[in-house]
C-alpha cells in the first residue's frame, strides 16, 4: 500500500499545506511519495525529501508545471499514477487541491473522497456535511482512492528528520487547453490566514471598511494577529475577498480566534469553530457566535475593542 501526496509549493519550498497532508498519509498506513511538480523547483522537492515519514519524491520539473494549470498538473498526476501501483492519493483540500483533484478522480474512473478531517481505515474517512453541523462517516471501496484532506483536521509534519530518495521523472508537455496570462498577488506583510497562530476577524457590524481598520488593525498588530472577516462584511466592502473566514471562504483553526462584531452565522462557524480558543464581542446576547465561543463579551464593539487595546 502506497500514498501519493501532490505538493503545494511555490518552487523554492513547501507550503504549509502539504505537511498536514502528509500526516493525514501517513495515517492512510504504508509508504508515501511526494510528487513536487513545477519548473526550477529542487528546492521544493529537497524540502519534501527531509519530512519524516516521506520515502520518496517524485520531482517532475518542466515549463509546463511552471504555474500549476489544472490540466498540466492533473496530467502529470496520472503519468505517475500510471507507472506506479499507488492506493491513495492526497490532495490538500485548497483552492489548488480542489482544482486538480476531481479531474484525477474523473479520469481514473472514481469517486472522490473529499475534505477529509480523519482517518479511521485505509478505506474509512471523516468528513463534515452541512456546513460542519454534522460528520459522516464515509467508506471508498475504489481500488485508488482520490482524497482532498481539509489541512486543520491534521497537525503539520516535522519539516526536517526525514532522508527521503529523490527521483526526478518526466514532465508532461503541455496540454494547450489553458494558458498563464498573469496573476494579481496581495502584499500582506501579516501572517498568512491560514497559517496565521492567531486571527482577529470582523464582522458587518462594524459599519464600514473605515472602522473596520480604524477598530480591528490596532488590535491585530497588538496581537501579531492576522486579518479575517465574514462573508458579511466581505459583501459589504468592508475587507478583501482573501480575508474571508468560511465555507465559501478560508478553513482556519488558529490558537486563538477573535470574534468581533460577529453574529456567527452557520457558513461562518464551518470556518472557524476548530480554533482552539475563540472570544467573541458581541452586544446581541443571542448571537450564535456564543454557542462556540470559549469566551464571550457582550458589550459595544466601539468601546469594548479600544479598552482591550490599552489593556494589552
């Protein structure tokens, strides 16, 4: 029984994705490969080579993989998948991952498994439906099984102990189905949301994007905190589209997540409930954000934020 673990790097090195992925393999049972596809990208695959657990990387390196097109990527999956006798393969459950993954699962002829929180059997998985108001239980009887693995259900592989081979393979040529035309990066010189250790996010009733940095950057720099917000407020033009905490936003679990001027909706807490220890500020005593808080201020977000400042 083997694992195949598809990378997320940006060619110099891993993201934090990847190692969460590998503990969800290595729960998976037998040996795991790490297929690190990209264009100048040894660095990337000599980080991969050094996580413990991990006993070989595939390193298919080519202009092709340069920007991860879906078709490329997915292309170069099942080349490998083909010359090898792999039983999983693990995706991280991110925008990348849920590009490439179904494509895979399609062209192998099998269903995919998807969002996976933990692993009970090599063929038995934990997944949350409903928003994460309830979890199934989910059996593959599929010969290869196709899995995405949502990273705050796992904690992250050791990045160094391990001695893995690394084999270089051959690039797939490029498929001509889609191209690179360029890509827009927001600077953020805060920590990455979802890697972030503690998060302070806002919600609509702060009333504008004015208050939102007016109120919620003082504390998030008191804090060495990175910036969420809900789908709400994201709406509303308060904050930008990759600061969105959610469903239809980032999954987080940080150690510390700060609620503020949250009501809590249900595609909100799918986002955000894993966190270790969540305070909410609220002045609506029957918001939901109550019911999964560990601590809750009912109390004017206006006043309550600046005092917690100067107290800090």
């Amino acid at each position: 029984m083997t694992t195949l673990v598809i990378a997320e790097h940006d060619h110099a090195g891993l993201r934090g994705a990847t190692f969460n992925t590998i503990t969800a393999a290595a729960q998976c049972g037998g040996d795991i490969h790490v297929l690190v596809a990209g264009y100048n990208a040894a660095g990337a695959a000599q980080a991969a080579a050094q996580i413990p657990g991990v006993s070989k990387v595939l390193h298919a390196d080519g202009p092709s993989l340069e920007h991860a097109l879906a078709e490329n990527l997915a292309a170069q999956v099942l080349a490998v998948v083909g010359a090898g006798s792999y039983t999983h393969i693990l995706f991280p459950s991110t925008a990348g991952g849920k590009n490439v993954a179904p494509r895979v699962a399609a062209k192998l002829d099998v269903a995919q498994v998807s969002d996976i929180i933990r692993v009970h059997a090599p063929d038995t998985f934990d997944r949350p439906i409903y928003a994460g108001n309830a979890i199934a239980t989910v059996q593959s009887l599929d010969a290869v099984k196709v899995i995405t693995v949502r990273t705050t259900g796992f904690d992250a592989a050791p990045a160094t102990g391990g001695s893995a081979a690394v084999e270089s393979v051959a690039a797939v040529p490029d498929s001509g189905k889609s191209r690179f035309l360029g890509s827009e990066i927001a600077q953020n010189d805060r920590p990455d949301l979802t890697a972030a250790k503690i998060i302070v996010s806002g919600g609509r009733a702060l009333g504008s994007a004015e208050k939102f940095n007016e109120v919620l950057l003082p504390l998030a720099d008191k804090l060495g905190a990175a910036i969420g917000a809900s789908r709400a407020a994201v709406d509303a033009g308060y904050a930008p589209n990759d600061w969105q905490v959610g469903q239809t936003g980032k999954i987080v679990a940080p150690e510390l997540y700060v609620a503020v001027g949250i009501s809590g909706a249900i595609q909100h807490l799918a986002g955000m409930k894993d966190s270790k220890i969540i305070v909410a500020i609220n002045k609506d005593p029957e918001a939901p954000i109550f019911s999964v808080a560990d601590y809750g201020l009912e109390a004017d977000l206006f006043t309550a934020v600046p005092e917690l400042i100067q107290s800090l």
